[in-house]
C-alpha cells in the first residue's frame, strides 16, 4: 500500500465526500444505540438501589448477547454492498432478506435458552438475593425483544450495503425517544416499576424492526426479491457470519480478561479501569464509524470488479483513520482535567486513571488504523482472516495481562498491554491490506 502511486486529487476528493457521507449518519446511530441502556438506568433508578443493580446485571447480559451476534450487521453489509457493486440490486435485497430471516431464528433461540433458564444465568453472575429478582424479571422480557434487536442488526447492514446509513440514523433517534417514553409511561404512569422498562425497550425495538422491515420489504417489491426464507441462502449468511462470531468472541474475551485483572488490582484500579475503558468504548464509535463506511464502500468496489477503487479507497481511509485518531488523542489529552471529575471525586481513582488516560490518548492513532483496516476486509468478506488475527491477538495479549499482577504492575501497565493487544491487531490487518489478498472482485466472494 505505501509503495502504491499517489491518489489523484479529484478521486481523493469522491472518497472523502462518500467516507463523510457515510460515516457521520453512522456515528450518530452508534451513539444513539447506548443512549438506550442511560435511558432505562435513569428512570429505573429513581425506583431504588436494588433496581437499579438488577437492570444493570440483566442490561450487561443482554449488550453481551446482542453483541455476540453483530456479525448479523457485518456480514450483511459486506454482502449486499458487493451485489450493489455487481449492478444486481434484486439480489442485493435478497441477500439482505437471508440475513434477515437468520436473525428471528437465532433470536428466537436465544427466547428459548433465556426465558427458562434467566434465574439460573442472574445467579452466575453474582446477583445479590436483593438484586436477583428484579435482574430476572428484566432479562426474561426483555429476552422477548431479542429477535426484534437482531433483526435491527441484520436490517442496518442491508441498509449500509444499499450505502444508506441515514435511515439508520433517523430509525435509532426515533427509538431511542419512543423507549424514554414508553419507559416513564409504563414505570411511573402505568406503576409497572422495573418491569415497565423492560416492556417499554421491547416496544421500542419492535417499532424500530417493523420500521426497518417496512423499508426492506418496499425494496423487495421494487427490484422483485423474494420475501420468503430461503434454506441455502440462509445457511450462506450463517456461514460467512461465524467467522466473525470467532472474532467479536475473541475480543470480548479480551476485555472481559482486562476487567477482570483490574478488579485484582484493587478497588481504585477497578473504579479508574471502568472510568478508562468507558472513554476508550466512547471514542471506538467515532473510529467504527468510518470504519462501517469502509465496510460498505470497499463491499461495493469489489462488487463492481475495481480492484484499484477498491485499494485506492482502502488507502484514504487509513489516512482518515489515522487523522481522526490524532485529533481524538488531542481532545482527550486537552480534556482530562474536566473529563475525570465527571465520574469520580476520589483523588485515589483519579491519580490510577491519569497515566491510564494518557496510554489511551496516545493509543488513538494506532486505534484509527485498527478501526479501518478491520472495516476494510470486512467488506471485502475477509472474515476468516480476521477471526484467525484476532485469536492471535487474544493469545498474545492473555499471558501479558496476567503477568501485570503477578509482577506488581498497576492499571497503567493493564492499559500497556491494552496498547500492544491494539498494535498486534494492526500489525496483522496492516499485512493483510499490504498482500492484497483481500482483493476478490465479484458479486459473490
């Protein structure tokens, strides 16, 4: 790539124009997503302590269980944008219609598994008897919102392929206000107490699947796809979405590891860690923005058999990656002496947190090539790649983890290690753009 003719101004230009256009509506998406969780823990929490701790057990269960399947979006999104590229628009939808029917059967599988046994997972994870149930009373209707959230996933990622990140946007405000509502209707108007939340999010994220089915299935008609389910198109979707299940997998195994090591450390480490790693999730949006961008761009270059659009575009969306990562380094640096006290009033926690901080600030451009470069081969279908980087990654970063305690480091070398497990990432994305073996050109991969 470093060895490649400089792009030309003009087509440096139409990349820029299609990354903004792109990326920003997807920024805003993403951060509408959690503002759904600060919504519940809002209202609920004026209900009481116990409530509130019983929503934040069952809340961190259900993100765990949805995130688990985001490659419902990813997958998707590759795939459509490479049949959009290909000028098949009937078949983009159709691909788009596999990844949907996919997602109610893993949603409803994810019913039957949660609704027994939802007592039973709240006691794995540590519920006090005070807790325990209003926990389970949340994860068991909530669970019935599930498929209704998959399908969101799969519904994004036919909309992203189709290069429309807007509709997400628009359908993610509008959710996130009608869940206020409903969930200050039901908890305080109807009394419904912690289980009206729960009712109020269900509602809100079948609006949301009605809402985007709405748009797929005018899509359908119009290019003539079929809407029904499709036995071997469904098997595809599942097929080229597992080895990205191997990879979000991977790296939620790392940062469950990472909490886990500085809840060893002590009571500050862990209190300044979560302060850390919010930030750190906080500005891994604006990176996965452009990086969704990436997805649905380089998908549709192949598509069409521009090998060269498809590098091209890979090249100044590095550069991209690597300017907003200085600037969002830049902004955390100028920003902790207001950013810290927001969370804590400790001196303890805040002295942890600093170096901590700084690791991250520093981290960001290193962050910007990761974010970029995995959008990239995930539009180029690259998943077995990326799942085999990432588990390398995860052994890598493991034995380096570990070893802080038993070496008396303290949150700042947790946070070093944090730093190499993103560098091997882009060490390992970094060769693969390099090779060009991402490059498969076609409606299919």
């Amino acid at each position: 790539m470093s060895q490649a003719p400089a792009i030309p101004k003009a087509t440096r230009r139409r990349h820029d124009r299609e990354i903004v256009a792109l990326a920003v509506p997807a920024f805003g998406a993403l951060v509408a997503e959690p503002l759904f969780v600060m919504a519940d823990s809002a209202i609920v929490g004026h209900l009481g302590t116990a409530q509130l701790a019983g929503l934040g057990i069952a809340s961190a269960l259900l993100t765990t269980a949805v995130s688990v399947f985001v490659f419902l979006a990813y997958a998707t999104t590759a795939a459509v944008a490479r049949r959009v590229g290909a000028g098949d628009l009937q078949a983009a939808v159709r691909q788009g219609m596999d990844g949907i029917w996919l997602a109610l059967l893993l949603g409803a599988a994810v019913i039957a598994f949660v609704l027994p046994l939802a007592p039973g997972i709240v006691d794995v994870f540590g519920a006090s008897a005070t807790a325990a149930p209003y926990a389970t009373t949340y994860l068991r209707i909530s669970s019935l919102g599930i498929p209704a959230m998959l399908v969101v996933l799969a519904a994004t990622g036919v909309l992203r392929g189709l290069q429309d990140t807007r509709t997400p946007l628009y359908v993610a405000v509008a959710g996130f206000i009608a869940n206020a509502g409903l969930n200050a209707a039901l908890v305080y108007g109807a009394g419904l107490g912690i289980a009206g939340s729960a009712w109020g999010t269900v509602m809100a994220q079948c609006g949301m699947a009605m809402v985007y089915l709405t748009v797929v299935v005018r899509g359908a008609r119009r290019y003539g796809a079929s809407l029904r389910p499709d036995t071997a198109g469904i098997r595809a979707s599942a097929q080229a979405g597992a080895p990205l299940l191997v990879r979000t997998l991977s790296l939620r195994a790392i940062l469950m590891i990472a909490t886990a090591v500085a809840a060893r450390l002590g009571d500050a480490d862990i209190a300044a860690h979560q302060i850390v790693l919010s930030l750190w999730s906080l500005l891994a949006f604006a990176l996965d923005a452009i990086a969704i961008a990436g997805q649905a761009v380089i998908g549709r270059y192949l598509g069409a058999d521009d090998a060269v659009g498809a590098r091209e575009a890979c090249r100044r969306m590095v550069h991209w990656g690597i300017a907003t990562g200085v600037v969002l380094g830049l902004l955390v640096i100028a920003a902790r002496p207001l950013f810290l006290p927001l969370f804590t009033g400790d001196p303890t926690v805040r002295h942890t947190a600093l170096p901590a901080l700084l690791i991250v600030a520093f981290s960001q451009p290193i962050s910007g090539v990761v974010f970029v470069l995995d959008g990239v081969l995930m539009g180029a279908g690259d998943g077995r790649y990326l799942a085999g980087a990432m588990v390398l990654t995860l052994a890598v970063f493991a034995p380096a983890a570990l070893l802080v305690p038993a070496f008396g480091g303290g949150l700042t070398a947790l946070w070093g290690a944090m730093t190499l497990m993103m560098t091997v990432r882009m060490l390992t994305l970094w060769l693969r753009a390099r090779s060009g073996r991402w490059i498969v050109t076609g409606a299919t991969r």
